[in-house]
C-alpha cells in the first residue's frame, strides 16, 4: 500500500509539473473558462484523459514483450532521466520572465471540448516526447506492480492534469487574484527540484538493471 501510495504521489507531482507549464491545452483552457465557465477546465481534461488511456493501452499491448527487456528498459529510463533533467532546467530557466497571460482568445471549435481536449494534447510536440521517455519509464516500473500499480499511475496522472487545469478555470471564471505570478513561480520552483529528484530514481533503476 506504501509502494502504491508513493506511485500516486510520484505521478500526481510530474503530471502537475507538465501541467503548469504554457502550451496548448493551458490556452484552450483559459479561451474556453471564459466562454463557458469552470466546467471547461475539467471537460478538456476528459479528452485529455480519454487520450492517454489510449497511449497507456497501446504501450502495454502492443510494445510489452519488447518492452520487457533490460537493455530496452534501461535505455528508457536513461533517456527519460535525460528529458527530466531538460525539463527541471527548462522550467528553472524560465522563473525570472515567466508570467500568466489570462487575456481569453478567440479560438474555434469551442462547442466539442473533450474532443478540443484530444486536439490540444496531440498538437503540443512534449505530450509525445513525454510518454516515449518518462511516461514509458514509470509505466515499465509500473508493470512490476501489475494491474493495481498502473491504476494508481494513471490515477495520480489524471488528477495531477485535472487539478491544476480545474483551478485555471475557477480563476479565469471567478478572481484572478486567486493566483499571483509569484505562486505560480513557487509551484513551477518546486516541481522542478522534484523532478530532479525523480531523474536520478530513474537513473538509479536504468543502471541497477544494466549492472543486475
């Protein structure tokens, strides 16, 4: 239970860590709360979620075996160590100049916003680049764990999306005062020195299988 508890965690914060970071899906977010309230946030997060699985399915029953050797599972964690680090030091790079733009947009296709969801998600060049390095990894993990472990992965993922995309469309909606850039810059601090953390975990488990 301990273990699962700690997968939870884990997942949440990295999710949470892509989450707070500018890119498609953040925009679409704020265009639509201001259209159609907080439900907008959680709605694209439906999509969102629906793609995921998608990922998650295809990963595990297509690219199991392959998957299941040391080498492979290794380079994975290695690489996906890498894309952590470049992550951290991205985010850290960006603190000083970084702020929120809550002016809403005119953007189209407003009315299918679980679909708007999916588009989102797949047009930001780092959800792909995420799931073939970080997300591989801890889905790899999870598998030892078996069916309960990737639950909790996912689980935890979902919900680190659906909270910070849930609060963009509470304030967006309701008070933007609710978030001051200095929060925001706080958040963006500490997930990174987080996911600095994790990055080494994933080194450790990709040379402990080399060398095991």
């Amino acid at each position: 239970m301990l273990i699962l508890a700690g997968v939870f965690a884990t997942s949440f914060v990295i999710a949470l860590s892509g989450a707070l970071m500018p890119g498609p899906l953040f925009a679409a977010t704020i265009t639509a709360s201001a259209k159609r309230g907080m439900i907008a946030g959680p709605t694209l997060i439906l999509g969102h979620a629906i793609l995921e699985l998608a990922m998650m399915a295809a990963i595990l029953f297509g690219l199991a075996p392959f998957l299941a050797k040391d080498m492979v599972f290794a380079f994975i964690a290695l690489f996906g160590a890498a894309v952590l680090l470049w992550m951290s030091y991205v985010m850290i790079k960006s603190l000083p100049q970084l702020n929120i733009d809550w002016e809403a947009k005119d953007s189209s296709n407003q009315e299918n916003l679980v679909f708007q969801g999916i588009v989102m998600s797949i047009s930001n060049p780092y959800w792909a680049i995420w799931w073939a390095t970080i997300g591989l990894g801890y889905i790899l993990y999870c598998r030892t764990l078996g069916l309960p472990g990737l639950a909790v992965f996912f689980a935890g993922h979902i919900m680190g999306d659906l909270s910070w995309y849930s609060l963009v469309s509470v304030i967006v909606a309701k008070g933007r005062h609710l978030l001051t850039v200095s929060i925001y810059k706080g958040l963006i601090g500490g997930c990174a020195a987080f996911i600095v953390c994790f990055a080494f975990y994933f080194i450790y488990s990709g040379i402990g299988r080399l060398v095991g």
